[in-house]
C-alpha cells in the first residue's frame, strides 16, 4: 500500500464545492436583476411575448440567459 504524504490528503480535505448554496444564490441575482431590467424597460417579467417584446427586452432576456448560464459555473466551482 503505499502513503499518501499527509499535506496532500490535507490539500484534498480543504476543497470544497460551491454547490447548490452558491447556485440558488446566483438564480436569485439573476432573476432579481432581470426583474429590474424589465421594470426599466416597462414590461412585466413573465408576462412579456417574445414576438412583441421591444429591443430592452430582448436586450434583458439575453442577459439572463448568460447569467444563467454563468450560474451553471458557480454550481460546480470549487471553493477554498
């Protein structure tokens, strides 16, 4: 069997992942932002067509889909 050095398996103990904390938080920011994006905009989040929705909001929706997406890196980060 062979032996690990100890401040290898110290190194390995320390990380951690972000996980879904850190992904529900950045939902929550990304929704917020949107909700306020919308709000400037003057249309109502969810309750906008995408068909009739002016440049601001087509501007806002695409966003909050890189702030989704961004969310995605935040759940699979690795935190110290």
């Amino acid at each position: 069997m062979r032996v690990i050095p100890l401040f290898t398996l110290f190194a390995e103990i320390s990380v951690v992942t972000a996980g879904p904390a850190a992904y529900g938080i950045c939902q929550a920011g990304c929704a917020a932002v949107v909700t306020a994006c919308y709000a400037a905009g003057g249309a109502t989040w969810g309750a906008t067509l995408g068909a009739t929705a002016g440049p601001t909001i087509v501007a806002c929706n695409t966003a909050f889909g890189t702030c989704q997406a961004a969310c995605w890196a935040a759940l699979i980060a690795l935190t110290p």
